[in-house]
C-alpha cells in the first residue's frame, strides 16, 4: 500500500508536467493540424532560461517573490520564442503540403535544441533549488514541498486555460479556429490572431513545464526536450490530440502509470511499457480518450 | 425598389492557379433588393461569394460596399462592415451548441444584441428549442437555419446566401426561403446563390445567371423566369 500511495504521489507529479507541455502539443495541433516538433525543445530551453534568468538577472536569490519573477520571466520568453517560430517556421507553409510543415517543425526542433548547446554547452547542468528541500512523511509515504508546488499550480494553470477555453469569446474563437478556419474567418475572427495566440499560451505553459522538469530532476540537458516532448506528445495523443482536457487527462494518466510501472515492475522498463500502451490504445480507440465527440453531418 | 446601389462588382476576374474561374464579371445589388445568381455546377457562383468574403482573392476587377473596396482587405474584417455570408455546405461549427454557433456568429459585435437573438430564435423556432444540441446532430435543414441564423447574428446590412437549398428535404427548402423572404422584409440586403431557379427567381427581385465564368444573362425575376434560355437550361422545360 505505501508503494502504492507513494506512487500516486509521484504519477501525479510528473503527470502535471506531462498535461503542461502535451497542452502545447496539443492546442497547436487543434489549430494548425500540425504537430509542433520544435515543443519539446522549447520546454528544454525554458529550464536554461530559467536557469540565466536566475543567476543573471536575479542574482541567485531564492526568495518568494523572485522566484515567480523567475517563473514570469521564463514564460515570457519563451512566448516570444514561440510567436516567432510560428512566423518563420510554420507561417509561411500554412498552405504548403501538410509533410513540409512537419519537416519544417523538425527542423526548428534541431535549430532549438543545437541553439541551447551553443549557448549553455553540451553537459549538464545543475538547475538551481528554488524551492526549499522540505519534506512530509505520512507514514511511509514520503511527499515534497516540491511536488505539491507542481500539483497545485498545474491545477490552477490547467482550470483556468479550461474556463478560458470553455467559457470565453475568445475561447470560443479558437474552439471555431479549430474547427473550420474559413467558417470562422466569416465571423470575423482574425485567425493570424488566434495561432499567435495559441503559441503564446502553448508555449508559456511548457515553459512552465521546463521550469517544473528544472526543480523536480535538477540536472538539465541541451537535448532533454525530445525525451520530455516524446512523453508528452504520447500523452496528448492518448488523450486524443486537439482535445485540450484530453491533454490534461492523458498526461495525469501517462505520469501515473510511468509511476506505477517503476514501482512494480521497474523504471528501465517504463518507455517500454509506454509504447505498449501508446500502441494498445491507438488500436482500441485511434481518436484518443476524448477525442472526437461526434462525426460531422454531411 | 429604390435604386441606391449598396454593393458593386465591376470587372471581377478570379483564378485558381492558372484557371480562370470568374472571367470578368460585373453585377450591382440596391438597397433592400434580393438579388440571386443562377448557375450551373461550376459556373462560378461560389467562387464568387467567396471572392466577396475575402477568403479568395481577386486577380483583378473591383468589389464595392457602400463606395469602400474590399479586395484588399483581409477575410475577418468584411463582416464588421455590414456583409454577412452563410457558406456554401453550411460549416457550422459542428462540436459546438447551437447556442455557442449563434454567439460565434456575434463576434464581431463589441457585445451581444439580444432583440437579434430573439429574432433569429423566432424566425427559427427550432434552433431555441435544440439550442443545448451539439450543431452537428442538426438535421441537414435545421443546419441551414443555423447557418443563416449565425450570419444574422452580426446585423449585417447585407446577406450573402450560398445554396441555402443544398440538400435540404422540399418543404424545409420552402420554410427557409420564406424566412428569407422574412429577413429581406426586415429591411437586409440579399444576395443569393442557388442551383434551383425557380425558387430563387420566385423569391428575387432580379437576377444574373452566370455561365462558365462569365454573365450570361440578367434582368428582373419576371424577364429571367420568361426567357427561353433560362427555361431549357435551369428549368427544364423544352421549347
């Protein structure tokens, strides 16, 4: 049983880092039906941002204040990074062929992630502890100050872009986007608008994630936004790509049973199971947990 | 029929690549006329709404609302000026509510206008009966009601209608023609394109029949509806 509740306790932890990054997968993909290689490398670059803005701008301190500063400063970054990928990368092939994009986002991926070895270097590096190393042990089961940080702000991000998703015009705006760009167009969203849109939020909530993967691993490398995007893309995908709470519920799920599968069976076997259950859902249900609600009328 | 011209085509040319798909056309619309193009499969007539709503764009020639071009503007601006367009196919937002596509429909707007709501709900009954439905488990007609309802919803001055009739089963086709009989009456501008004449011809003021391209014929519904030509073509009646 503690295994098990310790577990728990990691599974969501990593599952809310997970759900961040796999919502900006899975957002742009919603609007742009293109899968954004280059995410993954964002999110390794905002841990090396966070990591300058800290010893540079911030002079090492670890204070509350400073360290939201931290956070802010990082996501900002990265959402400027992120609305001029899209102009460069991706803008000017919204009407090529769908494979040269995804060329094009590979190509991204590889300019990110070789840009942060050039300027941070191949090795590496030691995030810096802006969280304070406390712990609780409820018999046994041993949970950090750390953890419950990622856990309760995941939450609050992921709620809030929820209501603003749901229940806002401009939310309403990008579900349209999503749906039919030239349907929306006649109403008289500006589509341009609402893909900068998209990249700024995809883009600052996985640069929250980097932050987040920053904090709870410590050692960051130029090239772990593949490892990080991969699970996070699978997470998306399981919990069917476009679908922004699939996004959510397939990275608490995907962390959970990484989780589970280190503490049963063992954590070298855990890509591997992981692919197993990428591939037992694609063949059980391809759309995803909630993808696609219901088939489009002809 | 007052003679204030509010919209103008002059000289319109429009391709896809190398093939020319609107080959020169000039058309004018007066305040509170229904105007309709006639067409067969091909001949242009989606082309050219789109080319209206910006969403194609012209390779020459001129469109003019109330004396401002539109060519160079860019697609989302064009409802905000008062020209609103139920696409070709419906495309409402499928995986949304009924009610969600009406309010997408106001996002031009700075707020939302409850007497057109209210109006829209009581030229279409049904979308306030299923407006909790999800827009794409809409029958095909009531689908049309949505989308002619959602483009109401930004008040515009003119209406831009492509093959309201498109698949619809008979006496919806009816329903909704005298809606927009209704809506004209209301003092909106229309422009309609239609497959089926002599729906159209009954309900328009005038009319162009569009051929390949180009304007083959125009004049009021009577003369249309009159002519030999438009007769074998589009109503099938032999001479």
């Amino acid at each position: 049983m503690d295994i098990f509740l310790q577990q728990l306790a990691n599974g969501l932890t990593i599952g809310s880092m997970f759900a961040l990054v796999a919502l900006g997968y899975t957002m742009v993909y919603g609007v742009m039906k293109l899968i954004n290689f280059a995410h993954g490398d964002m999110v390794a670059a905002s841990a090396f941002v966070g990591l300058t803005i800290y010893t540079q701008v911030m002079g090492q301190a670890t204070s509350l204040p400073a360290v939201i500063i931290i956070f802010l400063l990082s996501a900002l970054a990265m959402a400027c990074i992120g609305v001029i990928l899209e102009r460069i990368a991706y803008r000017p092939l919204r009407t090529a062929p769908r494979l040269s994009a995804v060329v094009s986002a590979l190509g991204a991926s590889l300019v990110i992630q070789n840009g942060i070895m050039l300027i941070w270097g191949p090795r590496m590096r030691i995030f810096p502890e802006l969280v304070p190393q406390i712990y609780w042990d409820f018999g046994g089961v041993v949970i950090s100050l750390i953890q419950v940080i990622i856990l309760v702000l995941s939450l609050v991000l992921m709620v809030t872009l929820y209501l603003f998703v749901e229940k806002t015009r401009m939310g309403a705006a990008i579900r349209a986007a999503s749906i039919d760009q030239d349907a929306a167009r006649l109403m008289g969203i500006n589509v341009n608008s609402i893909i900068a849109l998209i990249f700024i939020i995809g883009s600052s909530l996985g640069a929250v994630g980097g932050l987040f993967i920053g904090l709870y691993y410590r050692g960051i490398t130029f090239n772990m936004g593949w490892q990080y995007g991969l699970y996070a893309f699978i997470a998306a995908i399981i919990g069917g790509i476009g679908n922004i709470p699939g996004a959510m519920l397939g990275g608490m799920l995907l962390g959970l049973f990484n989780a589970f599968i280190a503490g049963y069976i063992s954590s070298t076997w855990s890509d591997a199971f992981t692919f197993i259950l990428l591939i037992v859902i694609l063949i059980v249900r391809p759309t995803g947990i909630l993808g696609e609600r219901v088939a489009e009328k002809v | 029929m007052s003679s204030d011209v509010l919209f103008e085509i002059k000289d319109l040319e429009v391709s896809y690549g190398s093939i020319a798909a609107i080959k020169g056309i000039s058309l004018t619309v007066n305040k509170g006329e229904i105007v309709t193009i006639l067409g067969a499969n091909g001949a242009g007539k989606t082309t050219t709404m789109r080319t209206i709503s910006q969403l194609l764009k012209a390779k020459s020639g001129s469109i003019r609302f109330k004396g401002q071009e539109l060519t160079s503007l860019a697609a989302h601006k064009i409802v905000k000026l008062g020209i609103s367009h139920s696409p070709e196919g419906r495309r409402v937002f499928g995986i949304l509510t009924v009610e969600e596509n009406l309010m997408l429909g106001a996002f031009s707007q700075s707020r939302l206008d409850k007497t057109t709501l209210e109006w829209v709900y009581e030229l279409f009954p049904r979308l306030q009966e299923r407006r909790k439905q999800l827009a794409g488990t809409l029958s095909g007609g009531e689908q049309q009601m949505l989308a002619i309802g959602r483009s109401l919803m930004s008040n515009p001055e003119m209406l831009l209608l492509d093959e309201p009739s498109l698949g619809i089963a008979p006496i919806l086709v009816k329903a909704i023609f005298r809606q927009i009989k209704e809506i004209s009456n209301k003092g909106v501008t229309v422009l309609l394109v239609e497959q089926n004449a002599k729906a159209a011809l009954k309900l328009a003021d005038r009319g162009y029949v569009l051929d390949v391209g180009k304007i083959a014929l125009s004049g009021t519904s009577a003369e249309l509806l009159a002519s030999e030509r438009v007769q074998e073509a589009y109503l099938g009646k032999k001479h």
